[in-house]
C-alpha cells in the first residue's frame, strides 16, 4: 500500500510539473501493474477476489484505467481542435 501512496503521489506531482498525457498514461499504467501484482500476490497466499484485499486493489485498478482513458479523451480532443483550425485556416486561404 506504501508503494501504491508513492506512485500516486508521483502521479501528482507530475501533473503539477506539466508532464504530457503521454508520460502520466506511462506512468498510471505502471500504478496498475502494480496493483495486480499485488493481487496476484494475495490470490497466490489464498486469498480469493471477494477478499476486501483484493476488492480494493481491482477498484484502484478500474480508478487508474478512468483516469487513462480521460488522459486519452484529453490527447483526442486537442487534435482533433487542431485539426478543425488547420482545416478552417486551409479554407479561409482558398
């Protein structure tokens, strides 16, 4: 859990520092690994995935992948403007 505060506190910090969607996807994606590896690591001392352990590493997991696909939803709509500006500014010099 320790590691997991760390991470996200990187991911904060790297949001405040201007880090690109790019690099916070890396990043968040790398919180998810983890988080099921430490999943894995639970199941593997017999612990099942109705286990609050468990239950608890799949909602930060499902958090991180919401957090991503906004990141990507972000990256999308920035080129999509610019393509809608360079196509605007094609046509206004024709």
């Amino acid at each position: 859990k320790e590691q997991m505060d760390i991470l996200d506190h990187k991911l904060y910090l790297m949001e405040k520092n201007g880090a690109t969607e790019q690099e916070q996807i890396a990043h968040l994606r790398q919180m998810q690994k983890k988080a099921h590896d430490e999943a894995e690591s639970y199941r593997k001392q017999g612990l099942d995935d109705e286990s609050e352990y468990i239950m608890e590493l799949q909602k930060e997991w499902w958090g991180y992948e919401e957090d991503i696909l906004k990141l990507q939803q972000d990256v999308f709509d920035k080129r999509l403007k610019r393509l809608i500006y360079f196509a605007n500014s094609k046509r206004a010099i024709l």
